[in-house]
C-alpha cells in the first residue's frame, strides 16, 4: 500500500485570512472591481501558505507574519467600504469604480495590486519587523522570494484577464494604460518606502507625513489605471 505524506500545516493566521478571501467570492458578484482582484489576491495567498507549510521561506514565522498583516490591511479596507467609512486613498479609486461597466477586470486586478503593493506592503513589513524584533535586512531575502511568486503571477493575470483578438480595437488603450505599470516598480518602491519608514520610526510625525504622501501618490497612479475605456 502506498502512503501519501500529509501536507504541512498551513499557518492558523494565513487560515483565517484564505477564509475571509474565500467568503468574499462567494458574496460578491464575479464582475464587481473589488470581486476580480480578491480572486487574484486569494490564489497568490494560497501560494504563499503552501510555500510557507512546506519550508520554502528562509523565515517561516516572519514570512507568515508578513502575509497575515499584509492581507488584513486590504480586508480592513473592504471593512471600512462596506461600512460607508472611508478608506485609505490607495484603496479609494477601486472602491468608488468597482461596478464601472467601461473598466475592464484587467485594470481592476492591477488597480487593486498596485494599492496593495504600493501602499500596504510598506507598511505591513514595519508591522512585521516590530512583531518579528528583526531589522529589514533579515526580511529581505523573503521578500525578493515572494516578490518571484508575485511576478509570476502577474504575467498569468494578464494573460488571463486582456481582451482577445476579437477586442483589438478596444484593447489598444488598453495595453497603452497597463503596459505604463509594472510589478516590479511597485515592489521596488514599496521596499523604499519601508526602509524610509523603518528610518523614521523613532519620529512618528514624519513618517505619518510621509504614509499618506505616499497613499495618495498611489491612489492617483489606480485611478489612471481605471480609466475607463469603453
């Protein structure tokens, strides 16, 4: 007989967040703005908590960290729409365009990555460098190994989510308006705008200055990506 080796736990927080994504799809109609990007977000976590069960991460407590903290700042903002309460001006754009019918899903999902990224990550890995009692550069491998993951899920999305031929005429805007955002900026921003952060963190006034310059320069680049196009 032969015996299957069971599969490494998946962390309780990452649990709990997988979940909360999982309930969303099922509340929310397939087409809504937020919808579309909870899908993309839900099977990167999905990853990320079978690659942190199995060992891949370098540090799997700060990577499992850093997921949970991160995701719960999109879910808060979710929280805070459905509550009439406002949100972050990252999230803004995406909450107040979600049903436009002349925005594609496309520009929905990196709409939401680009808040996400952008805004959120930043601040989850100072959260999570407190948590964890570690500076950034222990975190750092972790994070160009996620940063892999998320980039090749990037490239699946738009596969996946761009026009087919039959649409070329409409698409054109299109690949003009997200070929003018990349993953990889964003990452690369976000990891400047936590070590910044991480700078500032005995100035408290500074760095609340400098979190929502930063929320509103990422708010104004998804609201260029949800320009509508119909």
């Amino acid at each position: 007989m032969t015996m299957t080796r069971a599969q490494p736990a998946v962390p309780a927080g990452i649990d709990w967040v997988l979940a909360r994504m999982r309930s969303l799809e099922a509340a929310l109609p397939p087409r809504d703005g937020v919808a579309v990007f909870n899908r993309v977000y839900l099977a990167v976590t999905e990853e990320v908590g079978r690659r942190v069960a199995s060992g891949t991460f370098r540090d799997r407590k700060a990577a499992a960290e850093l997921d949970v903290r991160f995701a719960k700042r999109f879910l808060h903002a979710v929280d805070q729409a459905s509550a009439g309460r406002r949100t972050p001006a990252c999230w803004r754009p995406l909450f107040q365009l979600r049903g436009h019918p002349a925005v594609q899903p496309l520009q929905f999902a990196l709409a939401g990555i680009n808040a996400h990224i952008g805004h959120d990550l930043a601040l989850a890995l100072a959260e999570t460098c407190r948590a964890v009692d570690a500076e950034p550069r222990a975190l750092e491998a972790d994070f160009h190994r996620i940063g892999e993951l998320l980039t090749s899920m990037e490239e699946r999305i738009r596969e996946e989510l761009m026009p087919g031929p039959d649409l070329l005429d409409v698409a054109d805007p299109l690949t003009h308006l997200v070929g003018s955002w990349t993953l990889e900026a964003a990452r690369n921003a976000a990891w400047a705008s936590f070590r910044a952060l991480w700078a500032m963190r005995s100035l408290p006034d500074l760095a609340e200055e400098f979190t929502d310059r930063v929320d509103a320069s990422v708010g104004m680049v998804s609201r260029c990506l949800l320009t509508p196009l119909g």
